[in-house]
C-alpha cells in the first residue's frame, strides 16, 4: 500500500506528460471509481499526503525511506502500523487507508505478487543455484549465506525493483512490464546481486587505485548488470539481457561500458580470466568521467518536513535518468 500510495501520488504529480513509473494495471483506476464517497475523500487525502511529503524522498536513495519500509515490512502480519518515530501524520494516513486498499486494490494486487511469484520461483528452481554460483564466484565473494528476503508488490518504484542494504532486502514489482517471464529471473538475481554492491565497490576501486586511475562511478553497477544478463542468457539462449533492452548503455554516463566488459570482464565470466586481470585491463580501457547531474524526483517542491520526524529537515534525495538501475 505505501508503494501503491507513491506510485498514485507520482502518476498526481505527473499530470498528462506521465510518469516514469510503472503503468498501472488496467483495473486500479476501474476500482477507484467503486470507492464510496467517504472512502474516495479518505483515499484521495492520502494520495494528496504521499504527493506533498513523499515523493521528494526517493524510494531507494533515502534512508528515512528505507527505515520505513522495512519497518512497514516488520509490521506486515499486523493491521495497524505503530507510531515508532515516524511522523504521526504519516501514521494516521497509512492506518486510515489500510481498509481501503485492503477491499478494494489488494485482492488484485495480491493475485499478480503470487502469479508472478509462481513464474520466478520455477526459474529458480530451474536455475537459482547456477546463478548465484555464477554471480559469486565471478566477485570471488559469498553469496548471501541467508535467506534472502524479497518483498513483492504491485509498484515498487521507477526502475521496477531495488535493493537495499542493512538489512539486505529486495523489493519488486510484480506488474512492471520489464521483470516479466525469463527478466523476471534476471531482475531477481541483479537486485540479489546488488547485496554485493559494496564488495564489489571495494574491489572495483582497489583495482583502479592500483593502476592510478579513478573508477567511474557508475561502472560497479553497470558490471553487476552485464554479469546477471550475460549469466541468464547463457542458459536461455535468445534471451535479451535487461540492460540492452532498454539500452543503459547509450546513457552518457554508461557510455563505452558495455564494449570494455565485452572485452574485459566478459572472459571473466567464461573463466579464461583472473578477477584481477580483468579488472586491472578495465581500469585501462574504461575512462573516468563524472556522472550527469540526475533529474529531480517527481514533485515541484521539497518537503519541508521528513516522513521520520514532523521538525526534522528532509534529507536531499534525487532519482536517476529512468530507466535506470535497480541497486
């Protein structure tokens, strides 16, 4: 629902030029017109809340979010969400429009989560241990030793899925066009992947300081995107991976990556290279180069509030040129 409320709040924002976030699902607005007046006014009081104090602080980049969702996700076997230290507004809203969202959107929500659960899950059972076999060993890192917990919704955010650290926890949407069928696999072992940002950060960097150089800022992620794609379409073979369909690697920022793992970091993966031959050969054929300044998230105005405290200043958050990456 908090997801939902965002997505709703962003596609406000939007007006008639759209959103970047995912479409929705044909019958959210259908169910919108079934509410009763008492539930439209509820309804369209939290939207209006989400559009005012949320939608300028990213889903993925803003720690007060984080600390929401994994508090809301703490609290999924309850009706209610506690105060904690939240902001009490914020409470309010959430607990009013449970049983709104609740009757009227959950049931299909909670039909596409489980229809897509059911697609990926035999994926995985095809496929998850080669995968995550594959991932790791290319880092020369574990994989998580854990159960990872992956929460799937209808929205999650613009990119369709993302991944957050402390605890390490994914969220995906179920409805998004680009994590259906075989991406689905793909999109789930990229976000499981992106546990390892950090890691991979780190030997990114000692690699490139070694040789003088300083890493892109970008590169760890688009290496972790080439290597779930290169991985998954080995095993379907006119596959398409997620970052070619949808061409990252036209963005400036990316621009010339996808050449240098070819020729780099792919033989990596085939295991004909070191992971530190292939990384020190990266940090010769891929320039420095700053990132674009990144767009403004959806919303004219900065809070001037936090969702954690009602007195507390609103931390400076933005999101990514879409489509972007889910870390």
């Amino acid at each position: 629902m908090h997801h939902f409320l965002y997505e709703q709040a962003a596609i406000a924002a939007a007006g008639p030029g759209g959103t970047p976030h995912e479409a929705e699902l044909a019958r959210d607005a259908a169910m919108t017109s079934g509410l009763s007046d008492d539930e439209r006014k509820t309804w369209l009081a939290a939207v209006a809340y989400y559009r005012t104090n949320m939608l300028q602080h990213d889903l993925l980049g803003d720690p007060v979010m984080n600390r929401l969702k994994n508090h809301l996700e703490d609290s999924e076997d309850s009706n209610t969400v506690s105060a904690e230290d939240f902001d009490p507004a914020l409470i309010d809203t959430l607990n009013q429009v449970g049983p709104i969202y609740r009757a009227h959107w959950w049931p299909e929500h909670d039909h596409s989560n489980r229809f897509w659960i059911d697609t990926v899950n035999a994926l995985v059972n095809q496929n998850g241990d080669v995968l995550s076999q594959q991932i790791a060993h290319a880092f020369e890192t574990p994989w998580p030793g854990v159960p990872l917990r992956v929460d799937v919704v209808a929205y999650a955010n613009f990119a369709g899925s993302y991944t957050t650290l402390h605890p390490s926890r994914v969220t995906v949407s179920s409805v998004d066009g680009g994590n259906q069928e075989v991406a689905a696999l793909e999109v789930l072992f990229h976000a499981a992947a992106a546990t390892l940002i950090e890691q991979v950060d780190a030997i990114v960097e000692h690699s490139f300081t070694a040789s003088g150089k300083t890493a892109p800022s970008e590169l760890p992620e688009a290496i972790l995107f080439f290597t779930s794609g290169y991985c998954v379409k080995q095993l379907y073979a006119d596959y398409t991976p997620y970052a070619d369909r949808f061409e990252f690697w036209r963005r400036e920022d990316w621009s010339g990556d996808r050449a240098a793992l070819v020729k780099d970091w792919q033989p990596r993966l085939d295991g004909k290279m070191t992971l530190d031959a292939a990384l020190a050969q990266l940090a010769t054929d891929v320039a420095p180069r700053a990132r674009p300044a990144a767009n403004a998230a959806p919303a004219s105005n900065p809070p001037s509030t936090s969702p954690a405290t009602p007195n507390a200043a609103a931390p400076s958050s933005a999101a990514p040129n879409p489509p972007t990456a889910p870390r």
